[in-house]
C-alpha cells in the first residue's frame, strides 16, 4: 500500500472537509480532548478509574477515518495527534514512519497520566512505545516498522535517551547503523550506545570504548543516577585488566562516594579484580 502524501492544496481541501462536512460528534471528541489536555491511560488514580480522555480517544479510534487521523496528528494540540497517532497505530496504519519522522522533529511534549502518576513526555515516545507494547517483545527485532523506527531514531540529531535506549536492546545492527551508533557512543558519549559497542562490536571499538566509558566515568555524578549505573560503568572498565583503567576507577571512586550505599558489592568487584582497595577506603574531606 502506497502511503499517503498531502500537498499544501490538498491538505486545505481536506481540512474544509473536515470542518464543514463531516458530523460534529468528531469535532466534539477533538474539543473534549483540548479542554481535559492530559494524554490519558485507560486507569487513572489510585481506584484506577476509566479516564475521560482515554473514553474520547476510544471514540476517536471508533469514529474517524484514517485521513481524518492523518489531519488530526498535524493538530497543534499535541495531545490531539497523539491520540491521533495511537489510532493509527490500532488500525495497523502502514506508514507511521514519517508520523514518527515528525513527531520525533517537532519534540512536543504532553502531560501524562497513567495509574497513580502524573508525568510529561515526548510525543515521539508515547507514539514508539505505543507501537512496541502492540507488537509485543517476541517480534521486536524482526518488525518492519520497528526498524523503521529505530532506524529514524538513531540518525536523529537529538533522539530522546529513552528511545535511543530501546532502539539498541531491540536487535543486533549492521551498517550503516553501527557506524551511527559508534557516533553516538564516542562524540557525544551516549551511555546506551557506548554499552551497544561493548557487547557487540568491541573487537573493532575497543580502545575507543574504554576511553569512552572512562569518559563517561569522569562526567557522570552518580549520586543523581544511583548505584546500579555506577556499578554497571565500573563492571565494565575492569575487564580491560590494565593500570590506566584501575587508576581511573580509583580516582573516580575517591572523589564520588555514592557507591557506599553498595558499598559491600563495589568492594567485592573491586578485590575479585585484584584492585587495591585501601586508598579508595580513604575518605577525602
């Protein structure tokens, strides 16, 4: 099926159709959905209530027509197209590559709610996980329209760290895409990507993922991220076995004590490692 390409001229056409011939329940749903302006789950609050907002997107679903959804995810309201674009999603929609082409350009965010918590997010990641909980995890690495998603999200210039996280545990990449992870991993010193080369491509990007991660080591305050990323990062770093790697671990360790909320595992690691710990117990004031 071919996709659906709008010019200007017909875009202003449809959107007459829109407002003037079709019923107004549909514009009713669309008004409803701008007054509550929350992109709702199914369950909100702590008895886990049907949301008025999921109601009208279940009507939306219902009611328009796949051009009308194409109008409606160019809505600047950006809970509107989003709604717009989980329709699609539930109509199996074949091109909800270049809605996500958008959607992940234009970086609109909406407030959220789903069970007890109130949150905001990009609309490019409610459309991505939208999508992926349909498929569900058994076909993640083999579906078209994932690939073409993660694909988008790995060449973006500034892909939310959410997606780049998903789009790297999805499938193992050839090129050109391993190419752009390696960017990612050592010009902007993404963390997820920097772990990607580790576990798949270290043969070819070793010396550049230990001074990546050593990198990633020096900038991070883990007291923010907490133990697990720190432990992760230093796990990592061991296996290299060599003295620029185990100095670095020790400075970093010296300077950023969070890890002494672990601090039985980290100290562990470190003495299976043959790493001497008696300066690292030294407290610095």
């Amino acid at each position: 099926m071919k996709p659906i390409k709008y010019t200007v001229f017909s875009i202003i056409l449809l959107n007459a159709i829109f407002l003037n011939g079709q019923p107004k329940k549909l514009t009713d749903i669309v008004d409803s959905i701008v007054k509550i302006n929350e992109l709702q789950e199914e369950h909100i609050g702590m008895e886990g209530r049907e949301s008025e907002n999921y109601k009208n997107f279940k009507l939306l679903k219902e009611i328009a027509s796949i051009e009308e959804l194409m109008l409606l995810v160019e809505n600047k309201n950006a809970v509107v197209a989003c709604y717009a674009s989980w329709a699609l999603v539930e109509k199996s929609y074949p091109n909800l590559m270049e809605i996500f082409r958008k959607f992940i350009l234009q970086d609109k965010i909406v407030q959220t709610y789903s069970g007890c918590i109130k949150s905001q997010y990009y609309i490019s990641c409610e459309l991505y996980f939208r999508y992926l909980n349909k498929i569900g995890d058994f076909k993640k690495s083999t579906d078209k329209i994932l690939y073409q998603f993660d694909s988008i999200t790995l060449f973006s210039p500034k892909p939310h760290r959410m997606l780049i996280n998903a789009a790297l545990q999805n499938r193992v990449y050839q090129q050109p895409c391993v190419t752009q992870i390696s960017k990612l991993a050592f010009e902007q010193c993404n963390k997820e990507a920097i772990f990607y080369l580790s576990k798949w491509n270290k043969e070819d990007y070793s010396k550049n993922i230990k001074d990546a991660i050593i990198q990633y080591l020096n900038q991070t305050t883990f007291k923010t991220l907490g133990t697990k990323e720190y432990y992760a990062a230093l796990q990592e770093l061991i296996k290299y076995k060599d003295y620029e790697v185990n100095k670095a671990i020790i400075f970093k360790m010296k300077n950023d004590r969070s890890w002494e909320k672990s601090k039985v595992g980290f100290l562990n690691l470190l003495k299976s490692n043959n790493i001497d710990i008696s300066e690292i117990e030294k407290k610095t004031y």
